[in-house]
C-alpha cells in the first residue's frame, strides 16, 4: 500500500507518554511521534542511522553525552550506534526516519 492515511495507523506507546506511528518501506522505517511533556526515551543506541525532525514543542536531546536545547525545526544526524536520549520539555510532535528498516519496530 503505498498511500497511506497516518490517522488510520495504530499508535503504540512505546514508553511512558511516547505514542508512535511507523510506515516501512524496503530500506527504511518513519516514525511519527507524539511525546507528552515530561516524557523521557533513555539513552540508548543502536545500529540504524537515524534522523530526527521536531516539528512542535521544545526537547532536550543528548547525543554522545552533549546535550542540546532543541527548538521546533531542528535537526539532528544520529549516526549508527550514536548513543542518544531525548526528553520532552513541553508537548512534542517529532518525526523519525531510520536507515535500515527498524525490523523492531514492525
């Protein structure tokens, strides 16, 4: 299927106050993530090359043990096994593009 309506997919919580929605394709994985204030996804890392887009809200996201205050339209480059941590400071909405596909997230 490749036209999808992301309101039709499940969310899942995948921690504590972290909902999420995944479309795969072949190669990669797009994560939809609401975050509610407060919400923590600790470090952690892993084999995927991962970028992150906020689009609403402020966060909080460490990488490699620098932290940085993210406003909306940030950016972040994860590179594989960048170890990274995210907390929310105010409501989020971020999206996620991971290379490969996120097999775990299936």
């Amino acid at each position: 299927m490749p036209f999808l309506e992301l309101s039709q997919i499940d969310q899942r919580e995948m921690l504590p106050g972290c909902h999420a929605r995944f479309v795969h394709g072949d190669n990669m994985t797009v994560s939809y993530w609401n975050l509610d204030k407060g919400a923590v996804i600790p470090e952690h890392a892993h084999r995927h090359e991962q970028v992150t887009s906020l689009i609403e809200g402020e966060m909080e996201l460490t990488l490699d043990g620098e932290c940085k205050l993210l406003p909306p339209g940030s950016v972040v480059a994860i590179p594989s096994n960048g170890k990274h941590g995210v907390k929310a400071l105010t409501q989020c909405y971020v999206i996620d593009v991971f290379y490969p596909v996120r097999e775990d997230y299936r």
